[in-house]
C-alpha cells in the first residue's frame, strides 16, 4: 500500500499518459490547418489532425470514437477573408469522443483549429 504523499505505480502511469495526452493535444493542433489539394499533400485539415490525435490516444490506453457532424462555415468565427472563398456553406467536421482513463464518461475534442485561427 503506498504511503501518504506518494503515486502507487498504477496512478504514476496514469499522470504520465495524461501530461503525455495534454501535449500530444497541443502539438497537433498547433499544425497549421491545410485542406489536401491532391494525395501528395499532407493532410491537416479536422479529418487528419484528429485522426493523428486518436492514434496517440489510443497508444496511450484512452478509448476514442470518431465522430462526424455537419456544420455551417458561416456560423463559425472565422475572420472574412475566409469565408468569402467559394464554398458551399454546410461542410461536414470530424473531430473525436475519448473517454479519459480516470473518468466514467465520454468526452468531445477537436484539435482542429490551431490558434492563429
């Protein structure tokens, strides 16, 4: 039984899979965003950064599910130049459900939309 003050092994490893979790997080979505425009281009757009996201996750003991759903660019905060380019206006999204390893429920995340966005 371990001590006050003290992890026991299991819990080390958990704190270590979260810090490890948190800055996979933020390494992904500081990629700046790129939509493919042909099979040579890397894939940075919601689709590949969250896929990249969730294979790390999943490496790290996390269970995650991959969601789609549709959203609207002209609800979306984005700066005008942006939403002048010719686009149809709704546009599916892809981001993650993870269940963290010390929560009984699941949660969204998106890493997406790196911050000079």
């Amino acid at each position: 039984m371990p001590r006050f003050g003290t992890l026991a092994k299991g819990e080390e490893v958990e704190q270590e899979n979260i810090k490890k979790a948190i800055k996979a997080f933020y390494r992904i979505r500081n990629i700046p965003y790129h939509i493919p425009l042909d099979k040579s281009d890397k894939c940075n757009d919601c689709e590949g950064k969250n896929k990249k996201l969730g294979l790390k996750l999943k490496k790290l003991g996390y269970k995650v599910k991959s969601r789609v759903g549709l959203s609207k660019w002209k609800d979306l905060n984005l700066p005008a130049e942006i939403l002048r380019v010719l686009h149809e206006d709704e546009s599916s999204h892809f981001f993650l459900e993870v269940k963290p390893l010390s929560l009984n429920k699941w949660v969204f995340i998106d890493a997406t939309w790196n911050l000079k966005l």
